[in-house]
C-alpha cells in the first residue's frame, strides 16, 4: 500500500477518537509532533510566520484575530515568545486593541542587534511602526515610525558598514527603512510599489558590500549601502529570493524570473500556470549548482535551476483539498548532512522531500488550514532542524524527524484538535 493511501485509511479508521498523523515511507522516517502552542484565535486566516533565532533558543510567534468575526481584547494581536522544548509562553507583547486585525504583527526578526550578546526582536506592526523588543524579557527598546504596516519580515545585516548590524524593512507601501541598532535611522527610501516580500540583503556585485534588494508589485529595486539607487527591473515580485551567486529570483503571479543581481538584467523568464512562491535558493541536491524551490498551483513543488530555468524536478502533492502550496524551504530535517525540502498545502499537509528527486518522504497532516511557509530551525541542539508551522488557527505547531522501524505510521490519539 503506498504511504499516502495508508494514512488516508487510517485516518478513516481513526476519526472516531480523533487522531493527529506522522506519515512515514519506505526509508522509516516520520514527521513526529512534538508540541503546539496555546495560542489559538476563532479563526483560521493568521498568515504571518514564525522567527526564530540564530542559535533556536528564541521562537517568537505572531498572533492575529479578525475584528468582526472574533471578540477583540487587549491581546487578541501579540508577539508571544515560545519555550523551544514545550511551545509555553515565556511572554507576550501585544498591539492595542483599535489596531488589532490580520496583519497587525508581521514575521519577527530574531538576532542580536546592539552587540551586547543577547537577542533582540524587531517586528512591523499596524501601529505603522518598526518595535524592537528584548527577546529575553519582550520589554519594548525602541520604534521607528513606517509610512503604513509591514507585511514581510525585517531583515537584519551590516548594510552601511559602520559598525554592527542595522534593521532592514519595508512597509506594505514600499517604504524601505535601514535602522541602526539604537533606533536612529540610517536612510529611508520611497519605492511606490507594494510590497509583501520580506527585503533581502546580498552583496550583488562581490564588492564586500551588502546591497539591499526589495520586490514588490511594480517591480525589483537594488540599493547600494548609501541608499542611492542601484538599479530597478520591471519585473514584479510578489516573492523574492536570492541564490549563491546572486541572482535575484523574483516570484510573481503568473511566473517565476531571475535577474542579474549586478545589473538587475533579466537572465530568463519561466512561465507557470498562477503565482509562484519563492522564499530559498540552495543546493539540496548536492550538484555544486543553486537550485530555486518554488510552490506553484496544483500542489506542486518544482526545482528550478538558477543559471538556465530548467525544471530539475517536479512533485505533485496529491489530494483535492491541498488546492495551494506555499513557498518550500531548504533545510536538514533528518540530520543526515544534506539539504531536504519543506513544503506546506493549505490543506494543513506538511511534507518533506528528497533535495535530489523530489520524493515525498514523510508528511503530517491537521486538518486546519495553513496560509504562509514553514520555519525550520534547530530547536534542541540535535544538528537537525525541527519544523515550525503557523496554522491559520494561530497555533503553532513544532514537528521532529524521527526513526520509526519498518515505515510503520505513528499515529497520536488525541482528545482535541490543538494538534
């Protein structure tokens, strides 16, 4: 029996008590639960991701609720700080209610800031602000004012040169900002475009300087360090990332492009049937060459060479309700020393694949929708990376690779859905 038809019949078998699923395959790997947070809203349409810290020992969770539709109180929309070894609340910190709604709180960025060896958290908020907080206490450090909300993720990097790192983002407007870590404001720039894509930060041209590079639905933009304008292409981005050797690959609703990261000169176009959902380029295949993941309509996941835009392999998700595929990302989920691929449906479906082939090779199915990537990040120090999922819910839910003898399913009772 194929794995796929396995969990579906057990599932069946299992839906009188009410059960949560690690699926496995041939090679005896499964996606395990390992806890999800209490976090849960009356709705299932938060979107925004989890951060993580560099060392995972930080994972904070945005929270969002719907006015109209759910009761709003003082911390229906928070930024809630979650223990790694059991998803508990270590703190909360919250938007005011009158500004509480779907986009109040966009992915964090987790790093240390200032330099003085603990982490800090930035995140945009409908506030029309840039708050970073203290990862350890979530006290408030400082703000710095954005034309409207963000929407994608802060970045963070020694973009001017000076010294220590600054804060990169951009309101949902187009609005770039590049912060010092004591909250003055390097430079800010106008780009009247709107953007969702989170900044990258690249050095496009091996010069030892790091550019900044933003998408957004009138097109890609580069700036130098200074702030000065590098180039613009009139290729939009609805999703952006960057490869090895720095071409911009920039997802859209009908294709997926890369530029010249140097001259923002398109290299190649690749039609596709709907939106393409980029957020990593790597090499999970181990060929030496930059491969782009990308999430396309149809529950299918491709990866596309950066230099040519060949197609190197394609998996189709399978299932009805997994309508749409977010961007995957690229990570060692099994700990054996080379890249896997994971990909999330908005069915609930989270699935790895082999980096080479394209296989699916274990999946974890809930039956709550999901609406934006996976974070991966090594949560207990293993050399693996566990799997953090945003369910639209507002639960997060932290996943394990595990070995189960044989390819056997491992399925969890339960007695609620909080999985």
């Amino acid at each position: 029996m194929r794995p796929r038809t396995l969990l579906a019949a057990l599932l069946c078998c299992g839906a009188l008590v009410g059960v949560v699923a690690a699926g496995v395959t041939a090679d005896g790997g499964a996606l395990t639960w390992t806890w999800s947070s209490d976090t849960a809203r009356d709705n299932e349409v938060n979107h925004h991701a989890v951060g993580v810290g560099p060392r995972g020992d930080v994972i904070v969770a945005p929270v969002a609720a719907v006015p109209n539709a759910e009761a709003i109180g003082p911390h229906s929309c928070s930024l809630v700080r979650l223990r790694p070894s059991d998803g508990a609340t270590r703190w909360r910190w919250s938007v005011p209610a009158e500004d509480c709604f779907t986009h109040a709180l966009t992915q964090p960025a987790v790093a240390d800031v200032d330099g003085d060896g603990g982490m800090e958290v930035a995140v945009g908020t409908t506030q029309s602000e840039l708050v970073v907080l203290d990862a350890a206490s979530g006290t408030e450090q400082w703000r710095v004012p954005l034309s409207t909300y963000g929407y994608g993720q802060p970045a963070v990097g020694d973009v001017t040169g000076d010294a220590g790192p600054e804060l990169v983002t951009s309101d949902i407007e187009g609005t770039l900002v590049v912060a010092r870590a004591n909250g003055t404001v390097a430079w800010r720039n106008r780009t009247n475009m709107t953007v969702w894509a989170a900044p990258k930060l690249v050095d496009v041209d091996a010069d030892n300087a790091t550019e900044v590079v933003l998408g957004g639905d009138e097109g890609v933009v580069a700036f130098e360090p200074d702030g000065t304008r590098r180039w613009r292409s009139g290729v939009r981005a609805t999703t952006l990332a960057v490869d090895a050797e720095g071409r911009v690959l920039a997802g859209n609703t009908a294709r997926l492009a890369a530029l010249d990261g140097a001259t923002g000169e398109r290299l190649w176009t690749k039609d596709l049937a709907g939106a393409a959902r980029v957020h990593d380029a790597g090499d999970a295949d181990g060929d030496g060459d930059s491969e782009a993941y990308v999430g396309v309509p149809g529950n299918t996941i491709l990866a596309v060479d950066t230099e040519s835009g060949a197609t190197e392999w394609r998996t189709s998700l399978g299932g009805g309700e997994r309508r749409t595929t977010f961007a995957p990302r690229v990570a060692d989920v099994d700990g054996d020393g080379t890249d896997d691929v994971v990909a999330v449906t908005n069915g609930g479906t989270v699935v790895v694949l082999d980096g080479t082939t394209g296989e699916e090779r274990a999946a974890y199915e809930r039956n709550v929708p999901i609406w934006t990537f996976a974070t991966p990040a090594d949560l207990d120090g293993d050399g693996d990376s566990e799997i953090l999922v945003r369910y639209g819910d507002g639960r997060v839910v932290a996943l394990d690779w595990t070995t189960a003898g044989g390819g056997a399913l491992v399925v969890r009772p339960t007695a609620t859905d909080a999985r």
